[in-house]
C-alpha cells in the first residue's frame, strides 16, 4: 500500500503477482511525465507525500507521479494510493523556496485538496504508520471508498470476507456520516447483513399504506400480483447475484446499469422494512453502485453529503485500474521482472523503466528526423549518455 524507504528486506515483503499487477494498474492509470496541475482537479490519480519536503505534519501536500519521480528523487517518499479530485501541489506555498521543474507557476494551495492523516503516513482509526515497525500480525489494510482512509481488517468492526471476495468497503464512520447507506446495505451488502423482523404494528401500517398505492393505480386493479411478484423475483436476483466480477463489471460497462428516476429507490426499499445491524465497515458487490437512486431528490442528498461521486460507476478503483491495465506499466513481461521484489525497488524499477522508453523513444524519432541509420555505436552511445544522465541526478540527491 504505501511505500518508504524502511521497508522490511526483501524476504520479508514479496509481492505476488496479483499484487505486483494492481500496482503497476495503480501508476499506470496515471501520467508519468507531465505534471497533473494543468488538469485541475483530477478525478482519480495516483497520489505520494514527500516526508523530505514537508516534514511538518501541520502542512499535509501531495504530489503526482510524474513530481514523485522527476522533482523527488532521491527524498523520502511514501505512496498513498489513488485520491479521488486531487490537484498536484509540488513546488506551492506548502514547500517552501523548492519549486516544481514541471511547472513553475502554481497556486499558493490548492484548497479543494482533502487531506486526512495518511499525507503524514498514518494509517487506521489506530493513527498508526505502515509499514508498523512494532505490528508483528502484519494485518491486512483496506481502504474506505468514501473517506479514502486504510483500516485494518482488524479495526473494521466486522467479519471480512475471503481475500479473493474484497469488494469496495465504506467504514462505519462513512456510513454513519450518510446514514440512508444503512438502508441499501440492508438490500445489496456483501456479504449480507443480519435481517431484523419488524415489529407487528409497523408491518400493518406499511400494509395500509401498500393498499392506499395500490387503490391509487390503476394499472394494479388489472394485476394486483405484479408489484408483489417483481419485487420478489428482484430481491432474489440481488441475493443470487455473485460477489465477483462479471466480465461487464471488469470492462467498465455500464450499458445495462439502470435506475429508476420517475419514482424514489429509496423510498420503496424503506417501505419493505428489511434491516440490517448498523454497526462495521460494509463491504458491498461492484455493481452496487447501479442500484442508488438518482431521482431529484436523492441526488440533492448526495451532494449535501458530499459524497455525489457515488452516482458516477467510473469512480470506481476498478474502473481506474482497468484504464492502467491499458499502458504499458501493464504488461507482464515487467510484472516478471519485478515479482521479487520489495514495493520500494519495484517503484525504482518502474520510474527507471519509464525513463528509459522516454529516452529511447526520443532518441529514435531523432535519427528517424534526421535520416541517420541506427548502428551499434549510436546505441552504446545512446546507453552511455543515459548512465551518465542517471548517476549526475543520484550524485546530486545524495549531496
């Protein structure tokens, strides 16, 4: 999850494959060259601190991975994932006299930018660093889909579901913050939520209620069974569905998600009256976002709530990986090459090899613009000049 430069040996913290490819889907989803500042607000990016620069826990700032690796070299730098709407601050007013060599002129902050205590590399409702020096369970950490923080399965507050079942998770912090959640859980959560029968007074007044609807339509004097009949077969099917990914859920699709707008999801799911224990982190299926209401009303909630980038299915860190997973950090051959190891060097060797395409590509495009025939010596030449390149930055960012 997050990277710094104390990380246990190699031994201790090899990365499988699965792991090594989620974090090349996390860089990849980002630019690597161009600072993200002239973007504004960007929607989801890979996001680091620099403990070298802003040392002062009181001044949290982030940069993106093109400043991580070209203005940061060398410093003290630890990875915090992705962040939803962050603009890159490298070089303003949180950093003193140091300027970005991307982008000269920024704004003094950037006050839009959420910061919470992972920019001061603090994790949990534990507030504790990760890696943990003095944590031997060497727990599990998962990030919150709404406040962006990383809990230990430990510290979620609930049972969690197998590794190859994670779905997205919202703390009970979160849930609380936006209580109507609570109602959906009841309904789509992963795994399911204990239902509590409702007390026999409440089920007669929610009957007289469905007569007056019924008596108010129309339609259902033709078909009294079918309101009944849909709901059921609609809640059966949200119980069947599976946890894991279908292949329209990994591609992005979101053709056949569908809400209702004329009348309140919400509404008529209160009306049921299945509950759920309102208290852990909640872990929900991917395609849970499909089933929010998006009527006038709900959406008002949600951005009261601040919290509208639900409604958005390319919010989603699936979504965002799978664009990563289309660059070329997503290939194999460079997931092989790194599967030893540790998150740190894995990072190095992505920066490096990132350089190196650069370089290589320029220099191509150079003999291709003047009509020189690429021999041996231009290559050595070519590799020559880049160790030079390389071993001037290292020697100056260890002065």
């Amino acid at each position: 999850m997050a990277a710094n430069k104390e990380e246990p040996a190699i031994d201790d913290s090899l990365a499988s494959e699965e792991e090594l490819e989620q974090a090349l889907a996390v860089l990849a989803g980002s630019d690597p060259e161009n600072c993200s500042y002239s973007r504004g607000y960007v929607k989801r990016q890979a996001v680091f601190a620099c403990s070298t620069c802003t040392p002062n826990a009181a001044e949290p700032a982030g940069v993106c991975l093109a400043c991580a690796n070209k203005c940061h070299e060398g410093h003290d730098i630890f990875e915090l994932y992705t962040k939803r709407n962050f603009r890159c601050d490298c070089g303003n007013g949180k950093f003193g006299e140091f300027k970005c060599q991307l982008i000269l002129a920024k704004d003094e902050q950037n006050d839009r930018n959420q910061y919470n205590h992972n920019f001061n590399g603090c994790y949990c409702t534990c507030d504790r660093p990760y890696p943990d020096a003095d944590d031997q369970s060497n727990d599990e950490m998962i990030q919150c889909i709404i406040c962006e923080d990383w809990l230990h399965s430990m510290h979620l507050g609930c049972t969690t579901v197998e590794p190859d079942e994670l779905q997205e998770m919202i703390c009970e912090t979160c849930m609380n913050k936006f209580p109507l959640l609570w109602t959906y859980a009841a309904h789509f959560a992963a795994p399911p939520v204990i239902s509590v029968s409702q007390p026999e007074e409440e089920v007669e007044v929610d009957v007289e209620k469905g007569a007056e609807k019924e008596e108010s339509s129309p339609s259902r004097d033709e078909e009294p069974s079918t309101s009944v009949e849909h709901t059921k077969q609609e809640e059966a099917a949200n119980r069947s569905s599976p946890c894991k990914r279908s292949h329209e859920e990994m591609t992005g699709s979101t053709a056949h998600a569908t809400t209702k707008t004329v009348v309140c999801r919400l509404e008529e799911l209160q009306a049921e009256g299945l509950e759920g224990q309102r208290q852990g982190a909640v872990f929900w299926p991917y395609s849970w976002r499909s089933q929010l209401c998006t009527c006038m009303s709900c959406k008002k909630l949600y951005v009261a709530a601040e919290v509208q980038f639900l409604m958005d299915q390319s919010d989603t860190i699936l979504a965002y990986e799978n664009k990563g997973m289309d660059e070329p950090f997503g290939q194999h051959p460079l997931m092989a090459l790194t599967n030893s190891m540790d998150r740190v060097q894995q990072l190095e060797v992505i920066y490096g090899f990132n350089e190196f395409t650069t370089s290589m590509t320029a220099f191509l495009e150079q003999c291709v613009a003047e009509g020189k025939t690429v021999t041996v010596e231009a290559v050595h030449q070519f590799f020559e000049e880049l160790r030079a390149k390389k071993k001037r930055r290292t020697n100056a960012g260890n002065q």
